[in-house]
C-alpha cells in the first residue's frame, strides 16, 4: 500500500472512531514514512477545513515510554478541532478509547523555524500554561509500534489549557497531579519531562526544523505527559492541578 493509502487509512479511523489493527503488521515503513504518512493523513484533514494550532512532543517522560514500550521521542501536530474549551462537556462516543495525561503547555511567539539552544528558547515563547492532553490511539487496544504511533500523529485527540503564566515562571520541578473525580489517580513532577519541560520546547524546535514544519507564531508546543495516562469513562470530571500554574478541566459524558 502507498503512503498516502496508509494515510487515508488512519485518518478515516480517527474521523469515525473506529478502531484498526496496527498498520506495520501488514505493511513495511521506515520512522521517516511514518511522518510522511502523519503529513498525508493531516493535509486530509487540513483540506475539511482543520487548522494546525501546534505541535506536541510524545514519550518525553520514563512513564510514558515504559506504559506504551516504546523507546524514543515522537512529534506530532494539533489542530484546531482538537482543542476543547475549559469546563467543556465531551461526548465519549467522539473518541475510541481515551486517555487523559498531564502536560505543560507553551505559547509560541516568535515562529520558529530552526533549532533554537536552549540559552534562546524563552525568546521565541509568550506564556507557559497547565494542560491535559487527551490522547485516543486509533489501533485496536492501544497497542503499536513506534512507526504505527507516528503514522497515527501520535494519537493526539484533544487538549485543553489553563491560564497562561508568564514565561519566567519557574516550570522546571512543579508538582503534576492528574484527578478523576476529584481523587488523585496519577501524581508527578513537571521533572518527569525530560529533566526539564523547556527542553521539550528545543527537542521541537530540532524535530519541526528536521521534518520542514514551521512552528508558527501563535500556535501551542505540548511539553509531553509527565506520567502515565489514564482510560476515561463516562460521567467524569478529569482535572489537572500543577503547582503555581493552578487547575485545568474538563467533563466526559
Ligand atoms: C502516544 C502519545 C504520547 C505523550 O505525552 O507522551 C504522548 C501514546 O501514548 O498513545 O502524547
Ligand atoms: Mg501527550
């Protein structure tokens, strides 16, 4: 099957939230197929009218990488449609079978368009904020290969941000809690994100300039989860609370 076959494949999965069995079983595609399917599977997207808001950054924490058995950092991209309102009410039948991760969240100000050092990065950022990001594999059981989760954008679904900070506020070491229903069922440390969230907001800037994608002014930079993500059920009220950055929520129903 062709690349833009694969394409059309995941993207019909995720438009009617139905679940497939992971593409590499049948099929034999390299990291870099697997963005180039990622890219024809977002221009089809993009061409219903979607607009890409950002990017994120996948398996950036030990839990992560240990919960899914993958061993390496992912990048994805986030579109408008993805984005829900705080305090939103979401349908659970819209996803497949969701998960819910903390995450830390940036604010592009400057477009970036090549690797930025770390000694530069605060330049090209306006606020950091509290997020969830809803994550919803479109493989049967949430199971795939690192070249399959690629394919898949990375399983992004939804997010959701809080108030935005300023770009000073210190984020290196913040406490992450994830609730459901008002109890703690994950709790972290903003640490847990490659040492240090900002050195999600370089690692992007390396992989957008690597792949030609261009973070525009504007657009969102999900730092990654800090801890395992968690099933959503029906009837929940999901929120994360980080340290100085407060609370962000929303409902499933
Ligand atoms: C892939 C997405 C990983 C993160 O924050 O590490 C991710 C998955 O776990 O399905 O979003
Ligand atoms: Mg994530």
């Amino acid at each position: 099957m062709s690349l833009k076959d694969l394409a059309k494949i995941v993207d019909e999965a995720a438009l009617n939230a139905k679940p497939i069995s992971q593409l590499s079983l049948e099929n034999e595609f390299s990291e870099k197929e697997a963005y180039e399917i990622q890219a024809n599977s977002m221009a089809r997207r993009y061409n219903r009218g979607e607009k890409l808001v950002g990017v994120k950054l996948g398996f950036t924490s030990k839990a992560k990488m240990i919960q899914m058995g993958v061993h390496d950092m992912i990048w994805g991209r986030l579109t408008d449609k993805m984005l829900i309102g705080k305090n939103t009410n979401i349908l659970l039948e819209k996803f497949i079978h969701p998960r819910a991760e903390p995450e830390i969240c940036f604010l592009v100000k400057k477009e970036i368009s090549k690797e930025v050092p770390m000694s530069e990065i605060k330049q090209y950022i306006h606020g950091v904020a509290g997020a969830i990001e809803i994550i919803d594999s479109r493989y049967q059981n949430f199971k795939f290969s690192l070249e399959d989760v690629i394919a898949d954008n990375c399983s992004s679904a939804g997010f959701v941000i809080g108030k935005w900070h300023n770009v000073d506020t210190p984020i290196e070491d913040l406490k992450m809690d994830l609730y459901i229903n008002g109890e703690v069922v994950q709790t972290g440390s903003s640490k847990a994100i490659l040492g240090n969230p900002w050195e999600s907001v370089v690692a992007a800037s390396r992989l957008c300039a690597q792949y030609g994608q261009v973070i525009r002014a504007g657009s969102y930079i999900m730092a990654g989860a800090a801890t395992s993500a968690v099933f959503l059920e029906k009837n929940q009220t999901v929120k994360v609370e980080v340290e100085t950055l407060g609370t962000v929520q929303f409902s499933i129903q």
